[in-house]
C-alpha cells in the first residue's frame, strides 16, 4: 500500500485513571520512514460511579468484572462515536488499550477491560485491541508495549521516558529496543491527592509545602521490585500490596506526595545512569507526570550533566501512549511485528492485537 495514509482513533487509559485519551492520527511512509501526524485530541474525564468501577476493577467477582469489561466497552465505543461526529472526521478503524485490570504475567495473567465487540457495536467502526494478551502466552511480560512507537515514531531521541500511573523507559542498547517500567509516577501521588480530596495534585501546590520524610524515602528505595532485572513490568496490584502501607504510616501528605517524587526521581535517575548515556544524549519525557513542576525539575537537577531532559508539546505530553496504540493498530493491519521480544522477554516478536467488526 504505497503511500497510503491511515487515519486511525488511538484510546488510551492509563494505570492513573486520569481519564480516557482519545487522539486522532494519520500514519503514512516517506522513504521507508514512518510518519505521522497527531491531528485531533481530547480527554474525557470519567463519571464518578465508572471510576470507582475501574479503580476497583482488581477486586472484582468474576460476573462483575466480565459485566464491567462489556460495559466499558460500550462506553468506549460511545465516547468514539461522539469525537467522530464533534470532530467530523472519517477513520479507518479504532485501536484500543482499554484499561487495565489485572497485570500479573509472571501467573501468565493480563487483562484490559474494554470488550473490542461492544467499541465496535457502539461506535460503528473496526475496533483493534487485546494488545498484550498473546505476548504474555509466548512468555513475554506483555509491557511496555510503546517501545515500537518509539523506536518507529521517535528514533531521534537516546531515550523515551514515560511517566503516566507508572514510569516506563525504552532505549537502544546493543542494536537492539529494550524496554521496561522503572516504578512509580503519578500513581501514588494521586492516590495521596485524593486522600486529600482532590482529584490530583494540581501544579504540586501540596508537595511543594512538604519536606522528606527519611524512613518513608529509605522504605520506598530498597522496595524489591527495583533490584529485579529487566525486562519486568508492574501495576496496581504491586502498589496496593507494597506501596500503599508504606504511605499509610506517614501522616502528612504534603510530606509524602514531597518524599514519593524525590523516590521517582531518584529511582529514574539511577535507572538511567545504568545505561552509561553517552555525552549529548537526549531524552523525551511524555505523560501527565511532566505536568507537575516539582517532579519534572527534580528530574533534570537529578539528571543535569547526564542526559538532556527534552519536554514536547503540550498535546504530545497528553497523548503520546494514545497516539502509539493508534500506531500499533497500524502495524497489526499491516501484518507486521508491533511488539518486541527484546522488550518483554517473550519467545518472539509477535503482531498483536485482536480485529472486531461491527455486529448489528
């Protein structure tokens, strides 16, 4: 298909339940590059009784959670089938992430809420989803999928570094893309926000009257999960089980929103040195986590002089995972590999994703 443009629906919801991340891209190949162009975009915030439904989703009796996994489907299809008609666009078909409810692959477990039949019966379109399910079969720890888009979508970079619920990193080393989530971002900052009453920590304004809290810093660094090597990943279950008590014994939450971002950063920043970057490396830091001012400054004091901290605009900061799975679709429609073996630790590169069409 020479120079053919597909103009796909990227959805996106990530481990921070922020909401759900609509971006509508076209893709096309110039020179044997792929190009792309994010062209409308738009956030929906989730009604209140949904995102009790999906915080808790883990916790879920087998009916309830298979009745949610329809429903939120239908949901998806519906917010597809409104940015359609407001943006008065025409696509090819739909890719879906969904919403994650159970990341466990070491139980060979992973499951996005988001059933693909019901996107596609309530929006009309062909939906592409399930992205993860077969590189878990094959071995694989079914994370991070973005990898591809960046190795495809954003070669320029030495790094790509993710902060969205969970931090997540990928890079070239030895010819090949590796890959994996380093631990936390915005995940326990907007658990401790929301202690607060509020739906995160807007501009930092808590963290920034906190100071470090030593016990809570020093418990949160020897956490297992960061001497594990990669390629690993973790999810909602690790934080509630590991993190979430250690939060809970500290009793100012200005102090502990202060002592979880110096955790990120330091954990990021050691991650990173591991790599030796070279002199002038630069690295692309996406997700709600550059938002917060306190985070993203600690992050280049912490990094000055080893890596360069490139922030985007403010649309690719938002919707860049959106735009990857929209990117992933692309590769699965195409029959081509959209998931890498040296990423996930799976037996093989696989082409993944599973084609749902309309049913009246």
């Amino acid at each position: 298909m020479p120079n053919k443009i597909f103009k796909v629906i990227g959805l996106m919801s990530g481990t921070s339940l922020d909401g759900l991340d609509i971006a509508y891209c076209h893709f096309w190949k110039e020179a044997d590059k792929w190009q792309f162009e994010m062209r409308k975009t738009k956030t929906v915030v989730y009604p209140k009784e949904l995102f009790k439904l999906l915080q808790n989703a883990v916790n879920l009796s087998d009916a309830a959670h298979e009745t949610l996994h329809e429903s939120y489907g239908n949901w998806l299809g519906e917010e597809a089938k409104q940015f359609i008609v407001e943006k008065n666009i025409a696509i090819d078909f739909i890719a879906s992430h969904g919403h994650t409810s159970h990341h466990q692959p070491h139980l060979g477990i992973t499951f996005q809420l988001g059933h693909g039949q019901k996107i596609a019966n309530a929006s009309g379109c062909k939906v592409i989803c399930d992205f993860r399910t077969q590189d878990v079969k094959l071995g694989g720890q079914g994370a991070p999928l973005v990898p591809i888009g960046d190795k495809l979508l954003f070669h320029e970079y030495d790094f790509c570094l993710n902060l969205g619920g969970i931090s997540n990193i990928s890079f070239d080393k030895d010819g090949k893309r590796l890959a994996y989530d380093v631990g936390m971002a915005n995940m326990p900052l907007n658990y401790l926000a929301q202690k607060a009453g509020l739906a995160f920590d807007k501009n930092a304004e808590l963290a920034k009257k906190g100071k470090l809290n030593q016990p809570l810093f020093d418990a949160l660094n020897e956490l297992a999960y960061y001497k594990k090597s990669y390629p690993k990943s973790t999810g909602y279950e690790w934080f509630v089980a590991k993190v979430v008590p250690l939060l809970s014994a500290c009793k100012s939450i200005e102090d502990a929103l202060y002592t979880v971002i110096h955790h990120n950063c330091k954990v990021l920043t050691d991650a990173i040195k591991k790599e030796n970057p070279l002199t002038g490396s630069r690295m692309l830091v996406t997700g709600g986590g550059v938002l917060n001012p306190l985070f993203i400054n600690t992050l280049e004091a912490q990094l000055k002089g080893i890596v360069e901290v490139v922030i985007p605009p403010q649309k690719f900061i938002e919707f860049k995972e959106a735009l990857v799975f929209a990117f992933m679709g692309v590769l699965k429609e195409l029959n081509q590999i959209n998931v890498l073996k040296s990423v996930t630790g799976a037996a093989k590169d696989s082409c993944s994703g599973i084609v749902f069409v309309p049913k009246k």
